[in-house]
C-alpha cells in the first residue's frame, strides 16, 4: 500500500501532505474506514518529516475526516472517518465570534434550511423519528429544567427533525448553524425575565411543529417554523444589533481588508 504514494514537494509540507491525502479521498482509493499506513511509513515515501505528517493529520482531524488513535494494536493509527457535524460547528462558532457572519446572517440561514427540514420531514420522517423528537419535547417539558438542559434539548430537537427530513446535508448544516449561536441563545434563556413562561411559550411551539409533521402537514410546519424562529432568534438579533458607528467601523475594516488583498 505505501508504494502508491508519491512524495510531495518541501514548501508549505504539510499543506502538501494535506492536497496528496485529498487527492486520494477524490480518486475514492481512500474511503471512510480506511487506515492511513503508521507515521515511520508515510512520512518517508511522502518525503516529508514526521512532524510535518502530524500537522497535517490535526488539520484533518480538526474538520472531521479522520481520528487518531494512539498506542499500539489494531485499533491505534489513523483512520478516515466522516464525522462532519461537530467540525462544522465548532467551525461556525468560531467564526460567529470573529465577526465573519452577521447574526443577521445565520438567522436567515436557519430559517432556509429549517423551512426545508419540517416541510420534508412531514413527508419523510419515520414514526421512530417522530418519537424521539417527542422524547426530547417531553423532557424539554419537565417542571424545573434549566436554562443550559432546555438549549441543549431544544438544539437536539431541530436537529432530529432535519435528520428525518431524509436530507443528510440538510441535517448537518442545520446542526452547524444552530451550534454556532449556542452559546448567545444559552445567555438569552439564562436572563428571560420570566423563565417558566419562556419556556412554555416555546414548547408550546415546539408541540405544535411536531403535531403538523406527524400529520404530514408540510407547508404549515414550515411557515411556523419561521414564525418560531424568527421569534426568539429575531429577538436575538434586535438586540444584538450593531450601531451607526459599529458599522461604518466594520465597513472600513471591509475596505482595509480588500485593499490588502489586493496589495
């Protein structure tokens, strides 16, 4: 297996290493489940050092096609994976707090997609779905849940939703997009003025999606859908909005940005 490989030139080595491991996942000869070979075999016949081997295998940890294991054994080494939910996320999030996207931005970004989940999910969910979302409204619905267990049970309730829509990318950009505003949804449920009546307002919702799915009603789901959202999340964004000054100051960063690139 190690004599396919071909070394890689010596600038920016391990972004090299990564453009080798891609070109090999796109010509399908490495797939999900696959093993690289050790780090002593690869790293020589890639022409590469080790240290440079294992910064590219972080980066592909990092965005979720591959795991480490160490040690010795059958199970220790690397191994392609797809995992690309947790990596988008965690992506998101990050540039959610650099400034990258908008609030504004991601929550018309979950009404798009979410829209699309419930509206397929009423065509396409399987009773076994609908009961597990019905699981996690039950336990969103237990006298004194907290601010932190109802965020983490409402997020796994969209996200169950758009995964029995039967749309796989559908479910893992939902997933993304409602992790990177975790943590300033988590703040604004933690300081509702009035939690118990939030928290019913919202399940109220909640049921009344899951009873429009399970009766196949696709339309209606989906125009609540964005009324549910564009609810709390549009709160949200009320608030958070920038000023005058925010923005003329995030237009002239916008215009030094370009004006180095183009330098």
């Amino acid at each position: 297996m190690t004599a396919e490989w071909r070394p890689v030139r010596q600038s920016r080595t391990h972004e090299l290493v990564l453009e080798r491991i891609e070109e090999r996942v796109l010509a399908g000869e490495l797939k999900a489940g696959d093993r690289l070979p050790p780090e002593r075999e690869l790293a020589p016949v890639l022409g590469v050092s080790r240290s440079a081997l294992r910064e590219a295998l972080r980066v592909l940890e990092t965005i979720g096609v591959l795991v480490a294991q160490p040690g010795r054994g059958p199970d220790a080494g690397a191994r392609i994976v797809r995992n690309p939910d947790d990596a988008l996320g965690r992506l998101l999030r990050l540039h959610f707090a650099l400034g990258s996207y908008r609030l504004h931005d991601v929550l018309e970004a979950r009404v798009v997609l979410e829209r699309s989940s419930f509206e397929a999910a009423a065509e396409h969910a399987s009773a076994q779905d609908l009961d597990e979302a019905e699981a996690l409204l039950d336990r969103m619905r237990e006298p004194g849940v907290g601010a932190a267990d109802f965020n983490d049970l409402d997020t796994r309730f969209h996200v169950a939703i758009a995964r029995s829509s039967g749309n796989q990318l559908t479910s893992t950009l939902t997933s993304a997009v409602r992790e990177s505003v975790r943590p300033l949804i988590l703040r604004a449920l933690e300081t509702a003025e009035d939690w118990p009546a939030t928290a019913a307002a919202l399940n109220a919702e909640h049921t009344e999606l899951l009873r429009l799915v399970r009766a196949g009603k696709g339309a209606e789901a989906a125009d609540l859908a964005e009324v549910h959202i564009r609810g709390f999340h549009g709160r949200l964004v009320d608030e958070n909005a920038p000023t005058e000054q925010e923005q003329e100051r995030e237009r002239e960063q916008e215009e030094e940005g370009r004006a180095g690139a183009d330098r």
